[in-house]
C-alpha cells in the first residue's frame, strides 16, 4: 500500500490557502483545502490523509480546538500549526495537543515542508 500524499489544509485567509496549495503542488503533494474548521468537520475523508495544515486562529474557532475534537472523534492524523498570532501559551496549547510542527507566519517552504517530507519518509 502507498503512502498518502494528501494534505489537508484549513486557514481562513484565502490567498495563504491558495499559496499553501500551489507550494504542496510544487513539492508533489496533492491538498484538500478548506477556509474554516467546519467545512473540515464536515468534509471528512481522513484515510487519504498525510497530515493537517491548521491556522491557530480561524474565523469559526481555535485550529487547537479543531484537533482536540477531530481526536475525539478518532482521527489521528500528524497536525502542522501555522499562526500568525504567536505567544507562550498558544505555543505551549499547541505543542501539547501533540503537533509535529509549530510555524509563525510568514514560514518559509523550507519550514513547511520539511516536516511533511519527514512525514511522508516515517521518520515522525
């Protein structure tokens, strides 16, 4: 069975959706993008995942919160944060939900990247 190369994206900043779709397609990857956690939620059709791109901060609710509930319902699947309101405690929110990566906007693609090829390779 191949490995998925699917990753699902949510930020509520369409032009940071769309950049973050075009860089995944670049690097090989396909993406499912989303503008809000409950369009997630409601989408569904985790199997094919690779990982998660989540904003902190998204229109209809906390990116953190969006994990706990996917969690609560079985879906395991690698998250990356991405915020462009960084501080201590949201970190550290962040860090104990059990991400594989905590990025401040602006990332570079190297930054975004590298965990999702690490994650493709298993070494996550």
């Amino acid at each position: 069975m191949s490995t998925p190369k699917i990753v699902f994206v949510v930020d509520d900043n369409p032009s940071m959706l769309r950049g973050i779709g075009r860089l995944l397609r670049e690097y090989g990857f396909a993406s499912r993008l989303f503008e809000t956690g409950t369009a997630l939620l409601s989408d569904g059709g985790f199997d094919g995942a690779l990982c998660l791109i989540l904003d902190i901060n998204l229109s209809d609710g906390s990116g953190i919160e969006l994990r706990h509930r996917l969690a609560d319902q079985g879906i395991q699947v690698p998250v990356i944060y991405i915020t462009g309101n960084d501080n201590p405690a949201t970190r550290m929110a962040a860090m104990a939900s059990g991400c594989v990566a905590y990025l401040t906007k602006p990332f570079t693609a190297t930054s975004l990247m590298q965990p999702i090829e690490q994650l493709l390779a298993g070494a996550v």
